[in-house]
C-alpha cells in the first residue's frame, strides 16, 4: 500500500515538473501574440524569433456586399499565425493603417492620410528596433497597399537603420493548377471566390454568400479607352461596388490551400531571416558607401 503510495506520489510529482518544464520551454508555453506576452516573456520571445516580428497589415474597406470590413485583416493575421506555427516569430497586433482612398464612397471605411500611414509605420519599425526586433516583416493583406509597402522598403535605403523591413512576397505558381482546377468562376481580384473561400475556412459565420449576387463584381470598362496611362480612378471606374469578382460559390478545400500555401511559404522567410545576415550586412554596407560616395570603389 505504502509502495503505491510512494509510486501514486512519484506519478504526481514527475507530472508536475513535466508540465513546469513544458511553462519553462519557450517552444511549448511562449505565445507568439505580442500582445498576449508579459514584458519578462518579451525578452524571451525576442531571443526565441531572433528578433524576427510579423506586422501583419490589413485595412478596413468593403468586401463586396457578403465579406466583412476587416476580411484582409483576419487573413493577413490568419496567414502570420500558422507561419509562426510552423516557426516561431512574434506576431504584431491589429495593424489597420493603411492606404484605401479608393473606398472612401463605401461605408466603414477608414482611410487615413499619406502622412499618417508613413509616420504609423516608420515608427512602429523604430519602436520595434528598440525594443531588440532588428527583422520586421510586413505581411500585407490588402491590394491596394502594395506600392505603398514596396516604396516603405525601398525608403530604408535612404537613411542608416538598424534594422530591416522585408515585404513578404508570396508565389502562387505551386499551386495554380490546383486553384484553377477547384474555382467555379473565372474572373476577380477583390471579395471574389479565392478571397471569400479563404475568410470561409477561417470564419464561416462571416461569410454571408447569399448576399453575395446582390451587387456586380463585373468590370465596368469605363476607361478602358484610356491609351497607355496609369490614374488612381482606374479600380473606381472599373469597381464602384468594390467588389471584383463572384464570392457565391464559397469553397473551404480552396481557402485552406491558399492560406496553406501562403504560410508555408512565409515561414520559409522567417527561417531565412533568423538564420541569414546577408540583408544587413549588404544594407550597412551600403550605408558606408552611402555617406562618402567619392571614396567608393567604381
Ligand atoms: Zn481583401
């Protein structure tokens, strides 16, 4: 009986030292949410993603009639968190500060100013950079920050940083076929079937299909007479609905491919930047050749 005891009681204390272990270890008991870290955790999730940080960015705009406000926000978040699954990095919060101007006529939408979407970034990386995050990640969900992402990383050249901001460029080609093979329509790029069968896998309860006939996805072709040039009014004149494409037909097998691929693809990021310094040692580099030009080798 005693033996039992003392075995019952072995049983209870190695669990117990187990489960302390398992808090201990940075890989089981460390969120990846920055949020959710407590300042003491921080500086262990800082060593544990080699100062690696996700800023995963979205925007609140229409999706169509069917999508709600904040769809690039839950995908580009939902993209962040299986990559950090796979590898750990921290994860920024809601990041919602981007350029949507061409939204402005539908309701929800918040569109802050150039300056203020310059100046929300550029000190958020700063911040982070104090904080010993010298490896940021921007994950874009929205269309219509592109340009202003890639101009942001091209910016970094203009003044020495101690620290670099890599947008996250994912490549579909792997999974194209599939993608063709699973679709029922043909045509989008805005709440259409890709996009609504991804926020569909995440949160079904989201998605209201029914509603989305409602309105057209279809271009309207009302500059295609203009010859060889580039307007901010192109996606109005084509979208007034902001809405591209055909969101009815709702797949969840097509929206866990395109999150699937995309996460796998961005956790090939976060291991390179943990592992690799080329992207700094060049950038500093440049910064030397930057500041005496005339000494530079030609
Ligand atoms: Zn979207």
């Amino acid at each position: 009986m005693k033996s039992i005891r003392i075995l019952f009681t072995a049983a209870l204390l190695s669990a117990a030292l187990l489960s302390l272990h398992a808090q201990e270890s940075p890989r089981e008991g460390l969120s990846y949410h920055y949020g959710e870290l407590t300042a003491p955790e921080f500086i262990k999730a800082v060593e544990l993603s080699r100062g690696t940080c996700i800023i995963p960015a979205g925007i609140l705009e229409k999706h169509g009639p069917h999508l709600p406000l904040a769809t690039d926000l839950f995908l580009a978040r939902e993209t962040a968190s299986r990559a950090a699954q796979l590898e750990y990095v921290l994860v920024f919060p809601q990041y919602y500060f981007g350029q949507i101007f061409e939204a402005r006529h539908q309701p929800g939408t918040i569109a802050y100013s150039p300056e203020l979407i310059w100046k929300i970034l550029e000190e958020t990386c700063e911040e982070l950079s104090r904080n010993g995050i010298k490896k940021i990640i921007i994950v874009n969900g929205h269309g219509g920050n592109t340009n202003f992402f890639s101009y942001f990383c091209q910016s970094q050249l203009a003044a020495r940083k101690d620290y670099v901001v890599v947008l996250f460029s994912p490549d579909s080609r792997e999974i194209d076929a599939q993608v063709k093979e699973l679709r029922v329509t043909n045509y989008g790029g805005h709440a259409d079937e890709e996009e609504t069968s991804a926020i569909y896998a995440l949160r079904p309860d989201l998605v209201h299909a029914g509603e989305a006939s409602t309105q057209s996805g279809k271009p309207q072709e009302r500059l295609d007479n203009l010859p060889n040039g580039y307007t901010g009014i192109w996606w109005y004149a084509d979208y007034p609905n902001h809405y591209a494409g055909d969101g009815s037909s709702p797949q969840k097998a097509l929206g866990e491919l395109i999150l699937d691929n995309e996460s796998k693809q961005l956790a090939e990021l976060i291991r390179y930047l943990k592992e690799d310094h080329t992207i700094s040692t060049l950038q500093n580099r440049f910064y030397d050749s930057s500041e005496h030009p005339l000494d530079t080798e030609q």
